[in-house]
C-alpha cells in the first residue's frame, strides 16, 4: 500500500463526476454506491439525528417540515426521512444535473437548479440541507454558498459531509474496493475524504460567511454534522 497522504489541507484534486465524460451507467453506479454509503456508514443516521429537532417542531405546529437537499444527487437522504416521517416532510431537491435528479423518486419535489444561484425565494424552507456537495467546492465559493443557502432557510442551514483524517483515508483505502460497484465510486470517495473538512475549517468557513458559529458534531465513522439555527424563524 502506498504511503499516508499529507491531509494538512484540503486537496483540490477533481472528482471524476465532476470533470464529467462519466458513462451514464457508471455514473448510475455511483450513486447507488452513494445510497450505499448514506445506509451503512453513517449518512441516514446523521441525516436524522440533526433534523430530529426540527421535526419535533413540525410536529408541535402541526407540519409539515418543508426541508431542500441541495447537490442531492438521488436524493436518498430526504426520501429516507420522508419514507420515515411520510406526513411530516415536504421534500425538495436540488442538483445540476438532470440526469441525477432522474433517478430520484417521485415523492422529491425535484428542482434542476445552480447551488450559486438557487431559484427559491429567502426562507423559502424550514430546514436548507447540504449533504456530501460542500466538499466538492473549493476556496471561496464555500462561504459563497453556505450564505446563498442561510438566505433560504427559516429556521436551520445543516451540513452534513466528511471529516477529513488519517483513520477515515485509511479505512477508506481499505473498505472502499470491496463495498462500492464503480471503480469510479472508489476513487472518488477517496478524493472525498482528501477535499473533505475538519471541524475547525467548517467554523470558518460559517464564519467567512458571516453565519452564526455552528454547532459542529462528528459522527462515526467519518462524518461531520454542522448545524445553524435562526434565532428567529
């Protein structure tokens, strides 16, 4: 095995889906790879543990939550809450690129749109999520979206990414070519990791914005949850 790479910063190194030329099956394969990942490490149970709140609220008013996953590729995390919770969620999601947003189902209010320049309306959503997409981003356009995003929401802005470590890589390195069906899938989850965050970048980050600090939670086994609330919806 190769030795450790330096993760002392955040590596620019493109995704394979992101420079594009990715055959419409791999790429199919990839984001089943995804829903994979959000099933057994982690996505789906962070995904509800930072909107739990939220949706207790909801409940108290009567409902529902209206919740925007953006960059949601198959959508896979908020159709999982809404499968959960089919009468508390309104879910909408957003991505790029139609052919994502393709595979998605029919419960998702499906919305082809740029993260730079979403066409919602300020607080147009209880809850705006970002979920695996701000790593994607480099310098800043980071803080450039996270406050484009905080304009959407009423009441919450939630991160949900990777945390950027050595022992992630590494399980990563070790794990990824025996879990995932795309070879794409393999290298991208690690240049993930290497573009991805740690806690205290995602604090700067909110605060390049000029966000209210967020309160920052790791999740095992290599993800990190950010979560801003407006003190007044």
């Amino acid at each position: 095995m190769s030795r450790l790479p330096d993760l002392r910063e955040r590596s620019r190194e493109p995704e394979l889906l992101d420079l594009g030329g990715v055959p419409d099956h791999e790429v199919a394969a990839s984001l089943a790879d995804i829903r994979f990942v959000n099933t057994w490490l982690g996505g789906h149970r962070t995904f509800a543990m930072v909107l739990r709140p939220f949706l207790a609220e909801a409940r108290k008013r009567g409902g529902p939550l209206t919740l925007l996953d953006v960059g949601c590729g198959s959508a896979d995390l908020p159709s999982h809450l809404q499968a959960r919770e089919p009468r508390l969620v309104r879910a909408f999601g957003v991505d790029l690129k139609p052919g994502h947003l393709r595979q998605a189902p029919a419960s998702i209010h499906r919305v082809a749109g740029d993260v730079f320049a979403p066409p919602f309306a300020e607080r147009s959503f209880d809850v705006v999520a970002c979920s695996l997409f701000l790593h994607h981003l480099d310098g800043d356009d980071v803080p450039r979206v996270l406050s484009s995003l905080w304009r959407l929401a009423r009441r919450a802005l939630v991160v949900n990414d990777l945390r950027r470590a050595q022992v992630p890589h590494a399980f990563a390195r070790l794990v990824f070519p025996h879990l995932f069906r795309s070879p794409v899938s393999v290298h991208d989850g690690l240049v993930s990791i290497r573009r991805s965050f740690t806690p205290g970048e995602l604090r700067e980050a909110f605060a390049a914005a000029g966000l209210p600090a967020p309160t920052v939670t790791r999740v095992f086994p290599y993800r990190l949850a950010a979560v801003v609330r407006r003190e007044s919806p």
